[in-house]
C-alpha cells in the first residue's frame, strides 16, 4: 500500500463532500470562510490559507478528473466552474475573450441554457467553442430528477469511497513475470531468497565489492583466473 496516495484518497472524500454541498456542519464552515464568493473547483489557493486548506485544493485537482455533476435541472451546477462535461471544467477550456462573446455570465448556472429538458446554446464565438457546444449537445439530462447530483465516477453506483479513490490515485506499474517463478509452494526458502536477490540485482558479487573498494581485483571461481 502507497501510504501517500492513501493520504490524498482520504482527502479526496473532504473534496467530495464539498463539492457535493453536503449539508454538514464542516462544510457550511468552509462555504462561509474559506470558498466565499469563489467557485471550489477553480478558485486558486490564497496565499495566507493554512496548509490543511491548501493540501485539499492540492487533491482537488486530482479529485476533479473523477468527479461528474449529472445534470437534471441544472440550476445547481455552475455552467462554466463545475466540471458537469465530457470534456471538463468548461471555463479552464476556454479563454476569456471566448466566455464573454457567449454572454454567458460568470456566475450562470447550467439551467439558463437548458429550457425543458433541451439545450438552447449561444452562437459559438470560435472553433474551439464550436467543439465544446457539440459535446454539450451530445449530453444526457436526468428529467426523473429533481435536482442534479454530483457522482464519484471510479464507484459505479457513484457514490464516493476511500477505497475506489485509492484505486483511482495509485500508480500502477506492469505485471511482472518473475515472481511466481521464484514465490511459489515447492519453493525451498533459501534457494528463492537468493534467486530474488540476484532478480533484483542485490546480491554481494565480486563487481560490486570492487566498486565498493573491498576488493582490489575479482576471481573466477571456475578457472580461478583474475580480472
């Protein structure tokens, strides 16, 4: 177990719940001090916030790539700061020039483009809008919803889980062969203790008490000849 990426998995159920608007007390706190008038997934960390604040927005950005609103109403989702897309967060894809020739303002929520249950979108300013609109147009709204709901995508059921937010943060590196050729039940411990040793490159041979300055020259043990 990678203990560090455990530690952002147990973080990154804080980024949940703060972005889910759970009506905790913690997160009422932290609406009211710390997020403000600012959006949570795009606000940048100020420069006088503890370190605890700090290591949530620092996993939040991990967080946010596995994290959907679905949208029903949409009227509370923040059509530019929530990451509610395929594509992601929209305001992050485009620039500001880009934003206000929609006339989207800022602060919209994604209801003022939805009007029952069918997207009315602006005139795109540009070709990269122009591909954000067509993904937009391609998504799905939840009518038997009353309101929209923010899912943890790695858990099926979408709910969140420290567990499916470790498998989702922990690096992976490829399958080795070797292991069950040395780990297996007819082993004889020894033996597959060396072998492990020498799969890994640790064992005390002759080169390497060279480099390390034990020996002044090496012997083979077949034709005891020096090298």
């Amino acid at each position: 177990m990678n203990i560090k990426e455990w530690n952002y998995a147990a973080i990154a159920k804080q980024v949940f719940q703060i972005a889910s608007g759970k009506t905790t007390l913690w997160v009422q706190w932290i609406e009211k001090h710390l997020v403000k008038n600012n959006f949570f997934w795009t606000m940048e960390p100020p420069s006088d916030c503890s370190w605890s604040w700090r290591g949530i927005l620092k996993v939040r950005e991990k967080a946010k790539q596995f994290t959907k609103h679905l949208i029903a109403k949409g009227d509370q989702t923040s059509f530019w700061h929530d990451p509610w897309t395929d594509k992601g967060i929209l305001r992050q894809l485009v620039t500001s020039q880009e934003k206000y020739l929609t006339g989207i303002r800022e602060a919209a929520s994604v209801c003022v483009v939805l009007q029952d249950a069918e997207w009315r979108l602006p005139p795109a300013p540009s070709n990269n809008t122009r591909f954000l609109w067509e993904d937009i147009m391609a998504t799905t709204t939840d009518n038997l919803e009353q309101s929209d709901e923010v899912t943890w995508t790695p858990n099926p059921t979408g709910r969140f889980s420290i567990k499916t937010a470790y498998g989702a943060f922990r690096s992976r590196s490829r399958e080795l062969k070797w292991p069950s050729m040395i780990w297996h039940k007819l082993m004889i411990p020894r033996h597959a203790f060396i072998m492990w040793l020498a799969v890994m490159g640790k064992l005390t041979t002759q080169d390497k008490l060279m480099g390390w300055g034990v020996l002044n020259h090496s012997v083979c043990m077949l034709c005891t000849s020096k090298q």
